[in-house]
C-alpha cells in the first residue's frame, strides 16, 4: 500500500488523539465557550502538548504485531498490548496514562493464561465502550491492502480482532461498518459515496442481526442530522457516530478535526476514530505542520506507518 495513504492514516489518528487528549471528559458546552484550536498541554492528563494516548498506543501495537509476523496473529496482537499496559511500549512518553476498563479487564484474563486471545474479550451490554473500533483502523488497511475487499471473511477477522477487548456483537458490528466505509474510501470514493455504499453493505451483512438496531440512525439521513442529536461519549456507537458525522459535514482536515474534538465527551478517540480516516481522505500533506511538528515521537510514527505499508 502507498506508504502515503498509511502516513496520513496514524498521523492523522495520532493528530486527532493529541488534540482531543487535554480536553478528554470537557462538555460540548465548555468548549463552545473555549473550543481547542491547537496542540495544547495539560488539561485532563497533564501531559505536554503533542501526547497522543492510548488510541495510538493500541493501533501501534496492532500495526507492529501485523508487521513483524506477516499475518494476523491473535495472541501476538494480545501480547503486545501487554507490552503497551505492563511496559509502556508504544507510549507517547513513555509512560501509560490511561487505559478503558473493558480494556483492562481483557488483557488481565489473557495475561492469566487461562484463554485462548480471541475469548479474552468482553461480552456484556456495558462493555460496549469504544475500546476496539479506535484501535482496528490498521486491521482495515492490511485485509484490504492484502486481499482487496472487505467482505464476510474479513470481517470475521475484524470481529475476532475486536473481541481481544470488546467481544461484543455491537462492537463488532460497530469494526465491522466502519471497515467496510474505509474499504470503499481505499476504493476511491468520496466520503459521502462511500458513506452511502459502506452502510447499504452493512445492510447486506448485519441486517438480520438483533443488535444491529443499534445502527439505525446511519439509515435516517444521517449527514443531516442536528449536532445537538450528535453524541459523543464513550458508548461505541456514539463514537462512530460522531466520527463519520464530523467526516461526513467537513471538507479539510483542520476542520475535521477541530469539529470533532469540539463536540466534546470522549474527545481523543472520536479524533482517532476520525482522524484516521481524514488521513487517508486528505493525506498525511494535509495535516497541518503546526499540530505535526510537535506530536510527540512523529519521527518513531512515520517509521511505524512506512514499515507497516510494506505488509498491506
Ligand atoms: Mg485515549
């Protein structure tokens, strides 16, 4: 794959989570009064401006399993987010300042070594925080850059790669819509074609499936909907929502990426969530130079995103 489109994927999505890092848990209506502009420190971590979070950390941990080992390989991807959780590997100071709870949870069972990688996961109602869709974006690109579709093998695998953290069949689905929106994007489409044919496949795929419910508003003239009707907390759904919505009612990847910060809520994985994909659409030239010269290890992230583009 053009190590460009990979470029702008984790710059983008590493762009968008440092932006979104200081504000993290800020109301929509505080940022009204005081909306993100730039890269700024402190705030909720107290980390240095450019600290991108655990929304990187976990796409650099999968991209480096699926580099390293030439396939995809459950227990692998699980060991390195132990590194990440244990060691602080694929940290942005070298230092784990976060982690979601589900998250936790399923790399503590499979550190017991008592579970096969993909029954490690979650399967509550309540575990449906956004803890996989932020990290599968890679996962995306290297089925489709090895097999050039998204259909139902790949996302038996975006499913089983979810299910490390969140075995949730809403978050899978949730991996699930958001591949096949990217596939059409790698495609060639624009952001609204392929908004249009990646839910119709959706459809295709997940229309029997109870807990596709969940998605209806994509079906309700989606791109159209108020802002106030956008949520942006940590359920997944919400996340994916906010993310395309913001794609779908932007045209540059400033203003993506200050929309969807702005919304406020779960700021940094709704930026990585969007981000990611605005890197591909915009690339990585795009991202401006202000918000890129201070992201931290931006040197480590380009020789991640040109390795990994070997493999895709
Ligand atoms: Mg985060």
């Amino acid at each position: 794959m053009d190590t460009k489109i990979v470029r702008g994927m984790l710059l983008g999505l590493a762009t968008c989570d440092a932006l979104g890092v200081p504000v993290e848990f800020a109301s929509r209506y505080t940022l009204k009064d005081r909306p993100v502009t730039k890269m700024i420190a402190f705030g909720t971590w107290y980390q240095p401006a450019g600290t991108w979070s655990d929304d990187t950390s976990m796409t650099v941990a999968t991209m480096e399993s699926l580099y390293r080992r030439k396939q995809i390989d459950y227990d692998d991807m699980l060991r390195n987010f132990v590194r990440w959780y244990d060691k602080a590997e694929f940290t942005a100071n070298d230092e784990r300042f976060d982690v979601g709870n589900t998250t936790r949870a399923s790399i503590l069972r499979y550190s017991r070594g008592l579970l096969p990688p993909t029954k490690c996961g979650a399967t509550d109602d309540n575990t449906n925080g956004n803890g996989s869709l932020m990290r599968i974006l890679p996962a995306i690109l290297y089925l489709f850059g090895t097999r050039g579709k998204i259909s139902v093998d790949e996302l038996k695998i975006i499913h089983n790669i979810s299910a490390l953290t969140h075995a949730h069949p809403i978050s899978k689905i949730s991996c699930g819509i958001y591949a096949l929106i990217v596939a059409q994007i790698l495609s060639g489409k624009n952001i609204s074609d392929a908004f249009a044919a990646g839910i119709n496949d959706a459809k295709t795929f997940y229309g029997n499936d109870t807990e596709f419910k969940a998605f209806t508003r994509l079906y309700e003239n989606f791109a159209s909907l108020p802002e106030e009707r956008i949520l942006s907390g940590g359920y997944v759904v919400e996340t994916l929502e906010a993310a395309l919505w913001c794609l779908l009612n932007t045209n540059d990847f400033r203003s993506l990426a200050l929309k969807v910060i702005n919304l406020g809520g779960d700021t940094d994985t709704a930026g990585a969530v969007a981000g990611g994909v605005a890197g591909i659409i915009y690339g990585v030239e795009e991202i401006p130079e202000e918000w890129l010269s201070v992201l931290r290890k931006r040197d480590w992230l380009e020789k991640m995103a040109d390795d990994f583009a070997t493999v895709c």
